[in-house]
C-alpha cells in the first residue's frame, strides 16, 4: 500500500503542468484584449505570475510564465504585446507565442 501511495505522488508531482497552447490562447483572449491601455493589460497579465518587460525598441512587450516540471524539465509560455500604432499608450496586437519545454 505504501509503495502504491509513493507512485501516486511522484506521478502528480512529475506531471502537474502538460502543455495546452489552445488553453493558453482562450485565457489570453479572455484576459487582455487590443484596445485597452497597456498599462492594465501589464497588471493582468502580472496578476497571472507572468513576467513582462518592454523590448529595446519599445513597441513589444514580451511577457513570460515559467512552469517547472519536477522530473520532465521546465516550461515557457510567451505573450507578446504590441503597442497600439496611434497611441504608446494603447495595446494594439497580443500574440501568443508557442510554449517551450525543456527536457531533463
């Protein structure tokens, strides 16, 4: 019983995040959309443990989520956000990058 109860958990902790790129483009339509400021669109995205910092040249945001997968290495999700081509201070585009994984 007790070997049993061990497999189980190193079966959840090993697993826990599986790559769902269809799932992470529903939560990004849903959670930012072209048209807001930019600013709010920062504080939701950072709300939801994404990193966001601003390209050299200014016009793309580049805003990353890792997950750690304790025995299958670790996973970036990449949102990139356009600024608004009429206003600096208006989101413009959102793309959604492919998820990378590493392998351990």
């Amino acid at each position: 019983m007790r070997k049993l109860l061990m497999l189980a958990l190193l079966v959840q902790l090993g697993g826990c995040y599986t790559v769902n790129q269809a799932g992470l483009g529903n939560f990004v339509t849903q959670t930012v959309q072209p048209g807001m400021p930019l600013e709010q669109a920062l504080v939701r995205m950072r709300a939801e443990d994404f990193y966001c910092s601003t390209s050299t040249a200014g016009s793309v945001t580049i805003c990353t989520r890792n997950h750690e997968r304790l025995l299958r290495g670790s996973c970036v999700e990449r949102v990139d956000l356009m600024r608004s081509a009429t206003s600096a201070q208006t989101l413009g585009a959102v793309e959604v990058m492919e998820t990378r994984c590493t392998k351990s």
